[in-house]
C-alpha cells in the first residue's frame, strides 16, 4: 500500500466520523432538545463520546495500515502509545 | 443563552488560532471560560482537551487532503509525549515547579529570536539513519536530529504534566527546528498529533460526567468550525507569514510562563 492511499483511507475514515458527529447526534440531539424530548441530551452526550474516541480509532486504523504496507517498526510505535494511552487512562481511574 | 452564544464566538477564533499555529487553541478558551463564563477551572480544562480534539478532527480532514500532515513523523514523534507525560506524573513531586516555569519561559523566548533570526526556510540536507530504518519520510521529504526532536517531544510530555501545560508549542518547535519540516507542515502535523493525546483525557471527563454535556457541543462545534476556517488560513498565508505569527506566540506564552514563575518562587 502507497502512503498516499494510507492517508486517503485515514481522510475517507475522518470525514464519516465527522459527518455523523455533526450531521446524525448534534443535529438531531439540538432538534430533539428543541422538542424538549430528554432523548436529546442523550444523543449529544453520545455525539461527543464518539467525537473524542476518534482520534484513538484512527490510531488503530493506523496500526492495522501500516501493518498492511509492511512498516513493522511504525505499526509497533502506533500500538504502544495506544496501550500507553489505554493503561494510564484505566490506571487513572484508581 | 447569550453566554452560549459567546462560548460558541470564542470557541471560533480559539479554533481558528489554535489551528494556524498548531496549538489547539486552550491558550484562548480557559481563560474565557474561567474569567468570562465563571466556570471551575478543572471544568474549563476538560472542555478545553475536548475542544482540542474537536480541532484535530475538523483541521485533519483538510491537511490530509492537502498532504500537509507527515502521518509516519506523527506517530513516532506521539510515543515520546505520551511516555514523556506518564514519566512526568512520577516525576512531579520532585521538580521545582516555579524554576521550570521560568527555564522554559526564557527557553521559548529564546526560541523566538532564532525564529525572527531565520529568513529563509531550512531545509533539510541529509536523511537521519533513524529515518530511513523506520520509513519516517515520505516522498521528498529528508529528517535531521530523528533522535533530538523525539527527546524534545518526551520533554515536552514531562512539562505537560508537571507544569500542566499543552505540548503543541514544543511540538512545532522539535519539527521546525530540528527535522527541519516547512512551518506550515509542522504545525499541521501537530494538529494531527494534539488529538490523539487529548482523547483519551476527554474520554475519561466524559465518562466521568465532568463535562458540561450542551456547553460541551456548543465549544466544539465552535472549535470545529474555527478550525475549518484556521485550516483555509493556513494555504492563503506564506511561511514566513505564519512563522511571524508563531513567533508573537512563542514570545507570549515564554514571557507568561517567566511570570508564573517569579510569581510561583515568590
């Protein structure tokens, strides 16, 4: 796999997120707010839910790309500031 | 709903400035937040990585698109701030707090002279051997001192713990000055990276329920459009343009934290 191809699926993978962040939970959660339905907190809550993990599914999309164009060392490096991140936000917690 | 309406202005140029110079833009929303809107700073600091996160995603899309991002750099360079910030929650006890404030503020002001110094874009000459084992460069690119900006960038992370600080200034400055990638490609890398480091602490603030959730939405969808718009910006504005800019920061947040340091050994 070409580095541009790389970062045309990570861009493709971007886009989706950001449109349905915006399009499917801010929209209809502010609608759903506006009609005063308790649902719409819920929905907004969920829209930043999943915008605040995408740049961490992005990472492993990374590690599975790299993986692909047979940049082991990169797809080592991805993987580890992942688990990094995933263990001192766990330990975080105690 | 007029104090939404400002979150939702401020939120814009936070985004959009925060997206020129590569920073994420808390430098602008805290202090709204905690002066103007009189929320908690723990509050202000939660929504403020949640907005960064907001500006990495939108200002992404555009950088990727214009190949402006180096994804390999990003991701090497990411190991070392996230070790940099785990190592800097067991260092912090130890290290003079206030002496840090103001090494670091004379550092980055320092930093700032040799950026008005530099009249002509560097460029790098030669490929570090570490580059070429981990494919870091791409395409034309070649990448000087792999080894110094990756212990800039773990330095960084130590700093953004111990003195609760973003990294993003250190970030563009290890990539300008050391791998010697154009300003306008450092700072959109940073943009990328800044992201990745402030989910994760969002994600747990979130869970936490320590996030205003509608105030939340409003700033990032401001900082999301802001950074749409600090992305546009970027293309139109020259390098030496935007190294000006960066440099007015940098002489900023230098002179910001020399004052928080002779406040702090007072």
């Amino acid at each position: 796999m070409e580095a541009s191809k790389r970062n045309e699926m990570v861009l493709r993978f971007l886009k989706i997120s950001n449109q349905a962040v915006l399009i499917l939970f801010f929209l209809s959660g502010f609608i759903l707010l506006a009609l005063d339905h308790r649902m719409g907190e819920v929905f907004l809550y969920g829209a930043l839910l999943m915008m605040a993990s995408t740049p961490l599914v992005r990472s492993c999309l990374l590690v599975w790309l790299y993986t692909q164009e047979k940049r082991k060392a990169l797809a080592w490096i991805s993987l580890t500031t992942i688990l990094l991140i995933f263990l001192s936000s766990v330990a975080s917690f105690f | 709903m007029t104090l939404f309406a400002a979150s939702f202005i401020v939120s814009v140029l936070a985004g959009t400035f925060g997206t020129l110079v590569g920073l994420g833009g808390g430098v602008i929303l805290i202090p709204f937040l905690t002066l103007v809107m009189d929320i908690p700073l723990p509050t202000a600091v939660a929504l403020s990585l949640l907005s960064i996160v907001a500006t990495s995603n939108s200002a992404a899309t555009r950088f990727l698109s214009q190949n402006m991002v180096r994804v390999p750099v990003a991701s090497f360079l990411e190991l070392g701030t996230v070790l940099g910030a785990i190592l800097g929650v067991f260092v912090s006890g130890l290290l003079p707090v206030s002496i840090l404030f103001f090494l670091f503020g004379l550092f980055l002001l320092f930093s700032a002279y040799q950026m008005l110094k530099t009249r002509v874009e560097m460029v790098a000459t030669l490929n570090h051997p570490l580059a070429q084992r981990l494919q870091l460069s791409e395409g034309h690119d070649q990448l000087e001192k792999v080894p110094q900006a990756w212990a800039v960038m773990l330095l960084a992370g130590v700093l953004s713990s111990v003195l609760g600080i973003g990294a993003g200034v250190f970030k563009v400055l290890a990539m300008d000055r050391m791998l010697k990638l154009p300003l306008k490609v450092s700072t959109a890398t940073s943009n990328f990276m800044i992201g990745m480091t402030a989910s994760a602490s969002s994600l747990i603030f979130l869970i936490q329920g320590k996030i205003p959730v509608v105030l939340g939405v409003v700033v990032s969808l401001g900082m999301f459009c802001g950074a749409l718009l600090g992305s546009r910006l970027v293309s139109k504005i020259s390098n030496q343009g935007l190294r000006k800019i960066f440099t007015f920061v940098l002489i900023l947040i230098g002179l910001q934290m020399i004052v928080r340091g002779v406040n702090g050994s007072l």
